[in-house]
C-alpha cells in the first residue's frame, strides 16, 4: 500500500512539474506560484506547500522569510507566523540546513530523526515530517521549496525528492529572468 501511493504521488508530482513550465516562463509568472504551489501540495498529499526567500541581514547573516504558502484543508497556515520572517538560519539551530541547502542538498525525513536543535522550531509548527529543497538563481541559494507532513510521519520517495528539485530549478530559473 504504502509502495503504491507513493507511485501515486510520484505521478501526480510529475505531471505538475510536466505543466509549470509554462505558467514559470510568463513574465508575472509569480501570479502563478499560489495555484502551482497548491497543485504541489495536493500531488504529494502533504500539509503544507511553500517557499522561503533568503535574504543577507546587516552583518551578512543569513536570514529566510517564508515567502508563500499553501495549506491542506484544517491546517494551521503559518504565513502570518512572525517567527517565519527574517529566521536566522544559524541562530535558530540549522547550520546544517545552510550546509546542506546551501551545497545544492535537499533536506527530508522525519522531524524524530533530525537533530535536537532542528526538532523544537519545526515541532512548534506541528511539522512531523518535511521536505525542502533549495532554490538557486543567479547561481546563488535564494532560498527553498518546501513540504511539510503535520498528520503523521513518512517515507518520501525519490521520485518525489527529484520532482520538488525539478520544481525548484524551474522556480529558480523564472526567478533569475
């Protein structure tokens, strides 16, 4: 069951990776993002679909705000979250994150199994499982798309990890026109 549904949502990721490439090439292709973020999210059957922009704060810190959002039916949204704009990355415990992200990686499992200084933030928005992968444009780590999994914990497949990077790389790419 399990090995079937992840199929499921591998197809459904491919098939909206398949159909934004041409809503991403429109030159107001951000008009877009909100409904390409919620057929994301429906495809891989999550919580919570979004994206963070990074942004240098005055000493060259790294800092991310989430930038976008689209939530699962009876699913807190957390775009309002004061605590999601301008987050240091380091402060808030994920040095790993900026290694890892910042190094093209993405980031997926279960919160449980993350390190204890990553556990406390993304329990607090009742995350039990996530998957981000960076986005680059200009050849820079501006900043990630995301899923989040509040209802339980999950095995992500790779089929499902390559379709949020393809998807990132082609939110990268309309960013950087």
């Amino acid at each position: 069951v399990q090995m079937r549904n992840s199929c499921r949502r591998s197809l459904g990721l491919w098939k909206v990776v398949a159909n934004v490439g041409e809503q991403l090439s429109d030159p107001d292709f951000k008009t877009h993002l909100p409904k390409i973020l919620e057929d994301f999210g429906k495809a891989a059957e999550v919580s919570r679909a979004y994206i963070f922009e990074n942004h240098l704060s005055e000493n060259g810190e790294i800092l991310s705000s989430q930038w976008m959002e689209w939530t699962a039916e009876g699913i807190v949204p957390q775009i309002q979250n004061p605590d999601l704009q301008a987050v240091s990355l380091a402060e808030n415990g994920f040095k790993r994150w900026i290694d890892e992200l910042g190094s093209g990686r993405p980031i997926f499992g279960n919160v449980i199994d993350f390190p204890i200084e990553e556990q406390e933030f993304l329990y607090s928005q009742n995350i039990l499982s996530i998957a981000v992968t960076p986005i680059f444009a200009n050849g820079t780590w501006w900043g990630f798309l995301g899923f989040d999994e509040c209802s339980s914990t999950r095995q992500w497949s790779e089929p499902e990890i390559e379709s949020l990077r393809t998807a990132a790389a082609l939110i990268g790419n309309a960013i950087s026109r």
